[in-house]
C-alpha cells in the first residue's frame, strides 16, 4: 500500500514537473533582441531647421524608400501594405502624430520598429532629421501632391 502510493506521488510529482517545464521552455524564443528607445532620445528636439532643398532632397528619398508602405502623400497606403498586413497611421491626419516627439519619429527612422527596416548610416543623419520634418509636414494643407490636384475643386 504505502509503496503504490509512493509510486502515484512520484507520477503525479513527474506529470506535474512536465507540464511547469512545457511553458518555461517555449518562452527562450530569441527575438526580444530589438533595440528599445531610451527616454534621451526620446527628448531630442530636431536639430535640422527644415529648407525647401532639403525637404526636397527627402520628399525624393522617400519616394524610394518610404512610399512603398507609408504611400507618396503619407496617407499610409502603399503597395506593401496589403502584402505586409502593415497598419500604418495616416499622416495627412494631424492628430496621428501628435503625441509623438520629433525624437521618438527619428529613432524610429533611424532603428526602425517591427515590420519597418530602419535606416540606419545608409541615410545621413541630417537627412533622416529632414524625413522627420517631411513626415510631419503631410498633416499641413497642400503639403501632398494630391492636395494640390484636389483643391481647385474645393
Ligand atoms: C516595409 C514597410 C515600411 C517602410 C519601407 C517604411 N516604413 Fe515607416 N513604418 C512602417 C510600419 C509598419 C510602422 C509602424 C511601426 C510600429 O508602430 O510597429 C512605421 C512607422 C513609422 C514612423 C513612426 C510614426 C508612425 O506612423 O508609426 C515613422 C516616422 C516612419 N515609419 C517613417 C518612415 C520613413 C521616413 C521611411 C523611409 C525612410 C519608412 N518609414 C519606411 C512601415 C514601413
């Protein structure tokens, strides 16, 4: 008697010890290597004082290297975002951004954040300071291509 219940103790100790280890175990994926940001760089006010040269020479860049997901205006509809599943904010909304520092939108330029690459050295600092200017002035009337088609019927 007292053996078999030794033995079911030492079962039920073992069915126990199993199903703890099942969830511990899936929980050491990798992957939570991502780069967060700090509250300094958060801070960062934009250093780069914005001129038609240079908003141009983004506007540019972003054609190639933005507009696929975040579309030409900003509007946050590109051709990847179907493909990619992307939920990206609408720029041309002034309210989208708004609770987001100027340091905040060029960390994330820079490092990127989930499905979006960064940019990192490829794009010089100043210029990724410039997207940052580029990407908010979307919220300002007439800022878009479109606006500029769109407001003689308005
Ligand atoms: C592959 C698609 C993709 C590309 C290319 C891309 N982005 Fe993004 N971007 C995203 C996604 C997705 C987010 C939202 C990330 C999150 O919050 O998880 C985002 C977020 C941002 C944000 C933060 C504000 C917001 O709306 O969430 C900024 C600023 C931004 N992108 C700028 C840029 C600029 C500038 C470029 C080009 C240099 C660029 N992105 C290229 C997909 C992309």
């Amino acid at each position: 008697m007292r053996r078999t219940l030794l033995i079911l103790g030492a079962i039920l100790l073992a069915s126990f010890g199993i199903s703890y280890a099942k969830p511990n175990s899936t929980q050491e994926k990798p992957g939570s290597t991502e780069p967060k940001i700090t509250p300094e760089d958060a801070a960062k006010k934009n250093p780069v004082t914005p001129t038609p040269e240079g908003l141009a020479e983004a506007r540019k860049l972003f054609g190639y290297n933005c507009a696929m997901c975040h579309g030409k205006g900003g509007d946050g509809k590109g051709d990847l975002v179907a493909d990619m599943k992307l939920e990206l904010r609408d720029w041309r909304d002034a309210s989208s951004l708004e609770k987001m520092t100027d340091g905040e939108l060029f960390w994330i330029i820079s490092s990127g954040k989930g499905k979006m690459p960064g940019e990192g050295e490829r794009t010089a600092e100043k210029v990724r300071w410039n997207f940052v200017s580029l990407v908010r002035s979307f919220a300002k009337k007439g800022a878009g291509e479109k606006a500029k088609s769109e407001s003689s019927q308005n």
